[in-house]
C-alpha cells in the first residue's frame, strides 16, 4: 500500500549522496537527442584488448577517448538478461530475483525515463531487430512509455543479412538510419544490437574481421570475432550519424547488457586473462562498458564504481531533469559526493575499496584481490539485502501506482 511506498522512498531519499549539489554536469545536453546503445553480451574485459596483435574494439577503444569512459561500471542484471538491463536502466530499480520484470509485471505502474521525457517534448523509441513479442516488448514499451518499437517486420530481413536471433548489427544500424531521421525531435532513441549473442555465430567471412581465440572452447573462442563485428557496426553507425547531420545535436550512451561469458567457461577465461578465476575475479568480470560520449565535449577516463541502475538520474541530470519524488535506486554517476557503490542481483556488491562475493560469501580487498575478514564486507551484504528488498516490494507490490496525484504535483 501507500505506506509501503513511503517506507521505499524514505530509504532511497536517506542514502548517501543522493541529495546535494548536482555534478558539474547537470544540464550539459540539455535538450539533445539521446542514443542508447545496448552491446550485447560485451563485457568490459574486451575494451582495449588484444588478441593476435590485434585490437578486438577498435572503434570502441578510439571512441571512449573522446568520452566519459567508465572502467569500474558493472551489469545488475538477473534472469531477465537484456530485458532486465533495459528495466534498470529506465527506472533505476532492479530486476526481480527470478524471472523477467518485462514477462511477469509488464501492466504495472512505471515512471520510466521514456515517461519522463515524453513530458519534456521527447519522442522516445526503441529499435531492435527481433520479433516484437520477443521478451514481452510490445507490451512492456507501453507501460515505460515508449512512443514506438521498430522491430523485426520494420525492417528488410532476410536469410542473407541474418544470423543467430536474427537481423545482423551492420543491416540494422543501416536500416535505422531513415526511422530515426523520420523522428520529431528531440528524440531518445534506444539501439538494442543482437549479432554478439551466445553462442556467437557468424556465417560469412566478411564477418570475420578477427581470427578466433584458440582455447578450445568454441563460445570463447567466437566471441572475440563476433565482439569485432559488433564493433564494426558502432563504427559504421557513427559514420551514419556524422554523415547525415544527426551526430552534432546527440548524447551517445553505449553499455554492455550483461555477461557473455558464463561461468561454465572458467577454464577457458582463465587462459584469456592468465589468472585463476576465484569468487573474486568473477565479480570483476560482470564490468561491462559504458562510454557517455557527447559531441564538443571532452572525455575523461572515470573510476566511478558504478552500475547500470546508476543510468537513469545519470541522464537525466545531463539533460537537466531533476525527479523530485522518484524511486530510484540508483546515483548520477557525475554526482561528486557520490558513494563508489554497486549492488549485483545476486546480492554481491562492489565498493572503491570491497568486493563482496555473495556466492560463497567471500570477502576481498578489491585492490589487491586478496580475500579478507568477512566481517568487512557484513554492512555492503546488509546494504544490499535491504535494498534489492526495496525494490522488489515495489516490483511485486506495483507500488508505484499509489505515487498520489499530490505527490505527482510535486515532482519537477
Ligand atoms: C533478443 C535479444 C537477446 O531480442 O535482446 O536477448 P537476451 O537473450 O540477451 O536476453
Ligand atoms: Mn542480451
């Protein structure tokens, strides 16, 4: 009910760093275009990597110098994969502790960035070249306030231009192009590419652009090609922007989804990064990117400790938006009171200085990896029971929808 909703907010509105001066950000992109790019299944352990000599991201390596390059930034993902990746970061809450939010609570009352923007004269989208049902998105996207999904029978599919779940990334960044440049404007547009999915296929030399790892171990050993080719895409895709005048007025967001790799492949991750694969390093792997790029601005390489419930009041506050009255789990990244601080779904959590493993309950000085006193890592474990509650109240409650009329008035 309404009191439980009172007890969520006054936890969130209480936590360090939430309130304050803004960063020195706030309102920098006002009224630009947003793009969010989904990277499937990339992990940040690819970002300035080298295998055979050569680069696997090399547009992504370039393009993050020019950007806020987030090298501490982890996935909060659960069952929901990139479904839930897109629930957190619309609304800063989690995803659910099984399942998917998007199949199991997609009639619930949001306050969705798509929502938000709307009401700040934002045409908000999503473009992805699965099937719209896929994941429930047909559904869902109304709930967050999308204004329209360009999926699958939007675009030219064919079995030439498909691999895997479907339409290949370079085809789908290339028939983007004419949908969002038929747009009002401002719009929030987000990319959802598909080609880096598991077990990460290509099926035609043109794709291959890297030669394989030599592991052994198949998925492994593909990734890196088919990461190569999703990086191919991103590249082309700015060329695109550039060329027909929508770069210069656009924010660039580009974030990993979640893991690629799953821990069925330590063995083979273990050669890849030349170390054994403990709780600790497991953790480290779920670092996805995150690369804020904003045409005229400088970049700049952030530590933040982070996550993708973070992206919410992150963009928000670039386009100088302030939710007043909003569960939001998460903190404007550029925000410098912040606390370094990321909750996992499975109640690990990641400081500037712990790593707390929640499988096996280990404890670990995150510079040095090495494992310590648990006791150190007791509060961050409390922390994020309490907090994953919260947000999953919310979730199985819909407890959004006793957000009053007055408590609405309120908001900015
Ligand atoms: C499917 C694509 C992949 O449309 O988003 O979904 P995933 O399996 O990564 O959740
Ligand atoms: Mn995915």
């Amino acid at each position: 009910d309404s009191d439980e909703l009172s007890e969520v907010l006054n936890y969130v509105n209480s936590q360090q760093g939430k309130m304050g001066a803004h960063g020195e950000y706030f309102g920098k992109a006002k009224g630009k275009n947003v793009v969010l790019v989904s990277l499937e299944s990339t992990q940040n352990f690819v970002i300035d990597r080298k295998l055979h000599g050569q680069e696997v991201t090399p547009f992504l390596n370039d393009l993050k110098e020019d950007s806020f390059y987030f090298n501490n930034f982890y996935h909060n993902t659960g069952q929901g994969k990139t479904s839930d990746s897109e629930f957190i970061i619309d609304n800063s809450m989690y995803g659910l502790p099984r399942g998917a939010v998007f199949t199991t609570n997609a009639n619930n009352e949001f306050n969705a960035t798509p929502e938000i923007l709307k009401g700040e004269g934002y045409t908000p989208v999503s473009l992805h070249g699965n099937h719209a049902s896929f994941w429930n998105r047909d559904v869902m996207y109304q709930s967050l306030g999308y204004d329209h999904y360009f999926s699958k029978q939007e675009y030219d599919v064919t079995e030439e231009n498909s691999v895997n779940y479907g339409l290949k990334d370079i085809p789908f960044f290339e028939q983007s192009m004419p949908m969002i440049k038929g747009l009002d404007k401002p719009y929030y547009a987000k990319f959802l590419t598909m080609t880096n999915h598991y077990p990460y296929i290509t099926n035609n030399e043109n794709m291959e652009m890297i030669e394989p790892a030599e592991t052994g171990d198949g998925s492994v050993d593909r990734y890196f090609q088919t990461v190569r080719y999703e990086d191919e895409s991103i590249k082309k895709f700015f060329q695109m922007m550039k060329e027909q005048g929508e770069y210069e007025d656009t924010i660039f967001v580009l974030y990993g989804d979640h893991y690629g790799i799953s821990e069925n492949h330590n063995r083979a991750m273990s050669e890849i990064l030349d170390k054994e694969i403990r709780p600790f390093e497991h953790v480290q792997l779920q670092k996805v990117p995150l690369i804020v790029h904003i045409p005229g601005m400088e970049g700049k390489k952030m530590d933040t400790v982070g996550g993708q419930i973070d992206l919410k009041p992150t963009i928000l506050h670039l386009l100088g938006i302030e939710e007043q009255n909003d569960v939001q789990f998460g903190t404007d990244l550029f925000k410098e009171d912040r606390e370094d601080f990321t909750i996992l779904r499975d109640g690990s959590v990641v400081t500037d200085e712990y790593v707390y493993a929640a499988e096996g309950e280990h404890c670990y000085d995150k510079a040095t990896g090495e494992e310590i006193d648990s006791k150190a890592c007791t509060p961050l474990k409390e922390k994020a029971e309490t907090e994953l509650g919260y947000s999953d109240k919310v979730v199985y409650g819909d407890l959004l929808r006793f957000m009053d009329s007055e408590q609405q008035e309120n908001k900015e």
